[in-house]
C-alpha cells in the first residue's frame, strides 16, 4: 500500500514538473538555422521579402493554420502588399507569441519566444489589420522566418454621419434619415427635435439597417441630431446634425360680391379668393368649384393668376355651395373653404310698351302707349301684365276721340315665344259710345332677354263684351314693341 502511494506521488510530481516545462518560454539565442524561406546573397530588402511571402503562400498558410491563426492569413497576405515595414530591432528579453520555421522540409510553429541572443536582432516589423484588431509581425532579416509578436485590440472612435432628405416637404410628405455614411459604428440614434427645442421623436438605427422614415403633421423647422457609438457604447464626438423645414399650407378665404345675391341669375357674381394668403411663401392657384343642391358639380374654375376671382353668370335660380382651394408656391393646399350661395332670379318688371292700335277695323287709327308691372309668376314660364296707358288718334276725323285702356294680361312663355290673354277697359271712342270691357288675346316673342331686361314684339286683339257689342264695329288690334326694366 505503502509502495502504491509513492508512486503516485512520483506520478503527481513528474506531471507538474512536465506541464511547468511545456508551459516555460523558450529562449531563442540564435536564428537562421532553421528558415522558412530560401534568401540567397544578402541581407534582403523590405520588397525582396515581400516577394518571398508571396512566393511561399502555401506555406505561410500551413503555418498560420497550425498556430491557430488562419483567419488572418487573407489579410495578412493582402496587406503585406503594402504595408510599410519598418526595419528595427529586437531587444533581446522581447517576447513574441509564435514563430513559422522549417524543419526537415517541413512547416513548423513555435510559441511563446524570447529572443535571447547577445545582441539585438535585426528585424523587419509591419501591422496587419482584421476587424477591430492590429498584428504585429515581425521577419527576422537573417532568416525570413515568420513572427506574431503580439495581437492588439483597436477599437476606434465612431464617425457620425447623418443625411436628411428633403430639406423642404410638405405637411405628411415621407422624410428621409440616411446613416449609412456612419463609421465604426455599432449603432446609431436620432433625435429630433421642433423649432421650439421640444424633442418629438427618437430612433436607434444600426449599420444592418441604417435608413429611417417619418413625417410631420406640422410645419417649421425640425432638427435632427444624431450620433454613432461605437462597439464599446462610447458616441462620436464629430459634429452630426441635419435639419428639414415643413412647408405650412395656405389659407382660403372666400368672398363674393353678393351675399345672398337678390336677382342676381344672369347677373355676373364675382367669386373672390384674393384674401387668402400664404404663412412662408405666396398662393400661386385657387381652384374652385360649384355645385347645386343636389350635390351634382354645376361648374368649376382655375384661376393661376392673382388677384384669383371669377365672374361667375348663374342661368337659374338655387341654393349654390361654393368650396375654393388654394395651392401655394410649394404645391402645399389649403383646407377647403365653402359658402352657401342662395341665387334669386328677378320676377318684378316694370314694363312699358308701344306701338300702332287700329280701333274698329280701319276707322280709327291710334298711337298707343302703356305703362305697368310685369310679375313672374313662373320664373321664365308663367308671367302677368297690369298695366295704363292711353291711345291718341291718328289722322282720324274729329269724331274718333283719344282714349284710355287699362288691362290685365296672363302669357305663357316657351322659350322666346309666348302666348295668353286677359281682360281690359277702354274708355269711349266716339262721343255716341261708352267705354268698351274686352276680352284680350296676346302674342310675340322675345327679341332680347337678359335677365334683368327684356324686349318683346307684340301682337294684341281686343274683343268687346257686353249685348251690341259686335266685333266687326267694336274690335281694336295692337302692335307694338314692350320693354320689361
């Protein structure tokens, strides 16, 4: 038992004495025994060994495979390229983490060094970059052998960049952050902030997706400031900031020239937006637009150049909404403004009229005139006629008196054609003969009509009423020319 014990107490022993051994530095007192590369004549230049790295390509890769550090063999043959060696020397007692050499034909590592020869050693030193690190190789000139002398972790500063897009938008329009332009970046923050100072909104974007998009629903000036922070979270400190303006939109103001418009179809209405105006630019088109009582659109109008009116000429009479929007310099539009326009069509006339009359056949010539009110009972359908007036004779023999005649008459219109009849009075004629009640017929058409004034050629015939009235003695026909005002 006892013999067991010591045994493996030797055991113990060896196997810590073994790993301190394996786990001590080797100190290199001489080199060129074993080389890596052929070098013939010469202690080389800095291009000579450059050449030979890419000459024995497969080798270094070998080597950098077996000491574990495969992944920095494409940046290392890459960057050797051009890299600046500097050519320096190893003090002696310098560590490094591994060398490349060859042995037997053979490709081998050797790790945790300590050059301990009796001088310095003449060496050719360069940096190899791979993600957030630096390699510091070394190529001992006697031999071109291989050396990692230490790794370093570089972590850089962040470099903020931020691009907005468009400087200028409209009220909704998309807005555009661009941080891809950031450098050595983990990720990157937005802030943004109103004309006020007031922060109204915040985004954190990363170098996988560095593109942001929002909008404002109000206008002025908004500031974006942004910054990057790098792998350990410490933010840029370069100047990152970009600014947009939202356009403000116009406002309408709507205006006419009659409110409500009394008599006013076929009378032009002027249909006014001049009042409206623009915050930060001008108004530049008004557009506009009529509609009836049904909703159905009546008409529509616009107007690019100031002062933005229309002279608008209703054809009937109706309730009319009105809605007007305006644009401005930047293509923003106004909210829409909207009046309710009630349009009315003149039904009273006054009215005079004149023209030949022939009493009794061709007895009695007169010159008739007449004075009244016309009233449209009907807008353009239905009218009635009062009107005075007296008849003066013409050439006639003393025994054909001038008269007065009153009447009432009702017309229907289609168009410019109209037809009707009523009833009138005409004071006697002759001295012998009492004033005559007659029934009336009429008939014409319009020769102009505008709304507000009209002209009509007239015919009329008088048929008396009463027992021993005959037509054939005591009829009357009018002609004449009426004019409505």
């Amino acid at each position: 038992m006892k013999n067991k014990t010591f045994m493996v107490l030797v055991i113990g022993i060896l196997i810590i004495f073994t790993a301190s051994s394996f786990a001590e530095t080797t100190k290199l007192k001489q080199i060129g025994r074993y080389t890596l590369v052929r070098i013939k004549g010469e202690v080389p230049t800095a291009e000579v060994m450059k050449i030979l790295v890419d000459k024995y390509a497969g080798d270094i890769k070998y080597g950098f495979d077996v000491a574990g550090y495969g992944d920095v063999y494409l940046p290392f043959l890459d960057q050797i390229k051009a890299a600046s060696f500097e050519d320096t020397e190893l003090p002696i007692g310098q560590k490094f983490m591994w060398m490349l050499f060859r042995s037997r034909g053979k490709v081998k590592v050797a790790e945790d060094l300590e050059w301990a020869g009796k001088k310095p050693l003449p060496v050719f030193v360069f940096k190899v970059q791979k993600n957030f690190k630096h390699y510091t190789f070394m190529i001992p000139k006697p031999c071109g052998n291989i050396a990692l002398v230490k790794v370093e972790e570089i972590i850089p500063d962040a470099v903020c960049d931020i691009q907005v897009s468009p400087v200028k938008a409209n009220i909704n329009d998309p807005i555009s952050v661009d941080m891809s332009g950031s450098q050595h970046a983990k990720s990157m923050e937005v802030e943004i902030f109103n004309a006020e100072g007031v922060k109204v909104a915040t985004q954190t974007l990363t170098p996988d997706s560095p593109k942001w998009q929002t909008k404002f629903d109000s206008p002025g000036e908004y500031v974006f400031k942004a910054k990057a922070l790098n792998v350990k979270g410490t933010p840029s400190t370069n100047a990152c900031e970009a600014k947009t303006y939202i356009n403000a939109p116009p406002t309408c103001k709507l205006w006419t020239s009659c409110l409500p418009c009394k008599n006013f179809v076929g009378r032009p209405i002027t249909i006014d937006a001049s009042n409206s105006t623009d915050p930060d630019g001008q108004v530049t088109k008004a557009d506009f637009q009529i509609t009836d009582e049904t909703g159905a659109v009546v008409d529509t109008y616009t107007d690019s150049e100031g002062p933005f009116t229309w002279e608008k000429v209703f054809e009937e009479a109706g309730t009319y909404s009105i809605t007007l929007v305006v644009t401005d310099d930047f293509g923003a539009m106004s909210e829409p403004c909207k009046l309710d326009l009630e349009v009315t069509q003149k039904t009273l006339f006054g009215v005079a009229d004149i023209g030949p009359t022939f009493a009794k056949g061709s007895h009695g010539n007169y010159m008739n005139a007449r004075v009244g009110v016309n009233f449209f009972l009907v807008p353009n359908r239905l009218s009635l006629i009062l009107e005075a007036g007296g008849a003066i004779s013409i050439g006639n023999s003393e025994a054909w008196k001038s008269f007065f005649l009153t009447n009432a008459i009702l017309n229907y219109h289609a168009g410019s054609f109209f037809i009707g009849g009523g009833l009138g009075y005409a004071s006697k004629v002759r001295e012998e003969r009492d004033g005559d009640t007659y029934l009336l017929g009429d008939i014409g058409f319009e020769i102009f009509n505008n709304y507000t004034t009209a002209g009509q050629l007239f015919f009329e015939t008088h048929f008396p009423l009463g027992s021993g009235r005959e037509f054939s003695k005591h009829h009357k026909f009018l002609l004449g020319f009426r004019m409505l005002f």
